[in-house]
C-alpha cells in the first residue's frame, strides 16, 4: 500500500489551490498511510508459496465484505465498476496455488469472515463511505503492481491474478476510477467523510496483514 506495494499514486501537486477530491485523499491520508505500509512485511508474505498463500487467503477473509458495500452503496454500472479488482480474485489465486475448492478454502475461513462482515465495516454506511474505500482498494492496484513482480521472481509458478490487477491496463483504470471520484465527491463536507473512510480502511489492513507471525 505505499508507493512500492500497494498505494495510489500522485499525479499532481499536493499543495495545489482548490485541489480535487482525490489529491485530497492522498494527502489527507498520508501520514497514515506510511504508518501502515511500515507495519506490513511484505517481505515476509511474497517470500514463499506457504507465506503467500497466507497472504491470499488474508485477502479472501477481509476484502469480499468490503466489495460488497461498495456495491450496495455505489453500484455504478459501468464496466470500470462491475469489473474492478475484487477480494475474489485472490480467493480464485488461492485455489490454483494450493489446489483446493472454493468450497474447502470458504470453510476453512468461514468464522473469521463471518465476524467480518457483520462488524468492521460498520463504519460504511453512506455512498460517500464506500467511495473512501474505493480511492483506497483501487489505488492500491497501482503499488501491486511491484508486489506483482516479486511473487513471479520468488515463486514462478505462482498465479498472480489479484495482484496483477487489470496488467497494462491498469494506470488507465486508476485515472477512469479517480475522475469518476472527483465527480462523485462535489462537496467539501463529502470528501471529509471519504477521507475518514479511506483512514478506518487504511486501519483495517494494518490489523488483518501488519505484524505476519
């Protein structure tokens, strides 16, 4: 989630006069960010087929509840929207990688997942909740790119499916999601509540990927 992982990236001037809904995201949640992106080794989970199997499947347990907020508050129909990255992707990662069902692999994360979708996202309950959390997850399509990198040079035969993202087309659905922010969030009252969405999930990948044992 920085800007050598998982992190979106800045294309304009952060101190700049009347500056848009996301510059604001990113620099409103900066500090934040580097905290957090301090607190994951991704060393330690891009290191081995085991480790990054546990990554994966951390992925399959928190992200599918957040997914589907975004589309219960947003649920754009345009294709950049029903098509995004998901938490499933990983799920889908995970079954070539460990050769297992979906059916074995839910099962196996099934209580912690359950806990997840009926408390941490709690705090999402307005359109412009779930755009925070959008700005965050598809942001971090861009940084996942180097992490993508990583797994395809420690563990070859590795699926990279979720990491890879949208592969050559990803800057260009990073620029698609941020206009459509920029659009969405007109008021100022609005980015704030985005902003502090953007922090809480910032927050949550610190507690389900900081501190691997």
């Amino acid at each position: 989630m920085s800007d050598s992982s998982e992190a979106p990236q800045p294309d304009s001037d952060s101190n700049a006069v009347g500056a848009t809904p996301t510059v604001r995201l990113r620099e409103e949640t900066a500090e934040l960010h580097r905290e957090v992106e301090q607190s994951i080794d991704w060393s330690y989970y891009l290191r081995d087929a085991h480790r990054y199997a546990k990554f994966l499947r951390q992925i399959s347990t928190f992200l599918p509840a957040a997914d589907q907020k975004i589309d219960q508050l947003l649920g754009k129909p345009e294709p950049w929207f029903k098509d995004r990255r998901k938490g499933k992707w990983a799920l889908e990662d995970l079954q070539l990688l460990t050769d297992q069902s979906e059916t074995e692999i839910l099962h196996k994360i099934a209580d912690s997942a359950k806990s997840i979708t009926g408390m941490s996202y709690a705090w999402v309950q307005t359109p412009q909740d779930a755009a925070g959390v959008l700005y965050v997850l598809e942001g971090s399509t861009m940084g996942a790119m180097h992490l993508c990198k990583s797994v395809s040079r420690n563990i070859p035969f590795a699926p990279v499916g979720y990491l890879a993202a949208y592969g050559d087309q990803t800057p260009s659905r990073w620029k698609t999601t941020k206009a459509w922010l920029d659009q969405f969030l007109v008021e100022p009252h609005h980015v704030g509540q985005a902003v502090q969405a953007a922090k809480q999930m910032f927050l949550f990948y610190r507690e389900q990927l900081g501190g691997p044992s």
